[in-house]
C-alpha cells in the first residue's frame, strides 16, 4: 500500500510541474508575440520637427528616405488625388489641395470673366522637410481637362494671389496658388502636373486628379 501510494504521488508532482512548465512557455511566447506585433506597427514621423533624431532623420527625412511615407512605402508621382501628397528626393512636399472656381475679380484692374471659360484657382500646400531651402519658382503646373482634353491657359488675378515665388526654408510649410482658365466645353475634371526645374533629368512630376468645384 505504502509503495503504490508513492508512485501516485510522484506521478502528481510530474503532472503539476508539467502543466507549470506548459502554462509558462505559452505566457512567454505570447508576450514575444505581443512585443513583435507592437514593434511592427508603422511609425509617425514629423520632418519638420526640431526635436526629431538623427535616426529617424536618416531613415525617414533624409534624402535617401524622403522618397518615402511614414510607412516606409514609396509615394507614387502618378494617379494622385487632390490632397494626396508628394515628396521630392531632397525633402519638398508638394499636395494639390483644391480648384475653385474664380469670381473675385479686380474689376480696377479690367478683371473679368471671359464668355466660353471657366476661371478657376489652384491652391498647393508646401512643405520643406529637406535641409535646405527650396527655390518655389522652379515649380510650375501644367493642367488639362481629364474627360474630353483641352488644355487650361495660365493668367493672374489679383485679390488672394499667392503665386510661386521665393525661397521655402527648413521645416517651413506654406500655401501657394496658380490661376488658370480652362474652356468650358473640356468639363471641370482637371489632371495637374506639377514640374520642377532641375538639373536631375530624372525629377518626377506628381500628376493630381480632382474637379474644379464652385
């Protein structure tokens, strides 16, 4: 009786540590698997943050990386959508935010809407997040009708003019405008092409879709 009650016993105690031993490694690798599923969420990162560190400048603003998102993934030059943006190599930033429809003429200036056209503004944000100031009169557009093609002429208008002019500093966010007429008969589906003169033949030019609205 004594010996048959030992080896019960016995066969407890392994059975106990077993299920310690099973019940631990499974706490363990679900940890290890928390710990990796949080370390593979995609990081923000803001360029234009004074306090940013010289790791994460290198990985996501320099001019290696400023190519991409803060995903890591490459930004497309073509097939964007209005408020969609793109960035330059050297870290500018560049999204078309909106057309509008024009109204607001100087009429002291012999401003006036022309039978046959629509008017229409175009407003870019810009962004510098390179280290270096940017030149914004290399920027230029080039804007057609996306549905029946035609071709928008360029033209000014005074009140509200923001054109692409002067020099954007480090970290420095501004917002900018071209004015534009496009004939009626192309619709309002635009496709905007935002050139960039540069020595580097290789430069894209980000192509942004949308509609003149108003």
């Amino acid at each position: 009786m004594r010996v048959r009650a030992t080896a019960a016993l016995a066969a407890m105690l392994l059975a106990a540590l077993t299920a310690c031993s099973g019940s631990g490694g499974g706490d363990k690798a679900d940890a290890k698997s928390s710990n990796g599923s949080k370390d593979s969420a995609p990081k923000k990162v803001d360029c234009a943050d004074e306090d940013i560190s010289q790791a994460d400048w290198t990985k996501y603003c320099s001019d290696e990386g400023a190519g991409a998102d803060a995903d890591g993934v490459e930004a497309k030059p073509k097939g964007l959508k209005f408020g969609e943006s793109y960035t330059w190599p050297d870290g500018l930033k560049v999204s078309v935010t909106e057309a509008k429809v024009f109204t607001d003429y100087d009429t002291e200036l012999m401003e006036s809407a022309e039978p046959g056209n629509t008017d229409f503004r175009v407003k870019l944000k810009l962004t510098n997040s390179g280290k270096s100031a940017v030149a914004l009169n290399d920027l230029s557009l080039i804007i057609e009708g996306a549905t029946k093609g035609g071709q928008a002429s360029v033209t000014a208008f005074e009140k509200g003019a923001e054109p692409l002019e002067g020099r954007l500093a480090p970290g420095v966010s501004t917002t900018k405008t071209d004015d534009n007429a496009l004939e009626t008969k192309y619709g309002k589906k635009i496709v905007v092409t935002v050139q960039r003169d540069s020595e580097d033949y290789d430069l894209d030019y980000p192509e942004y879709t949308g509609s003149i609205t108003g």
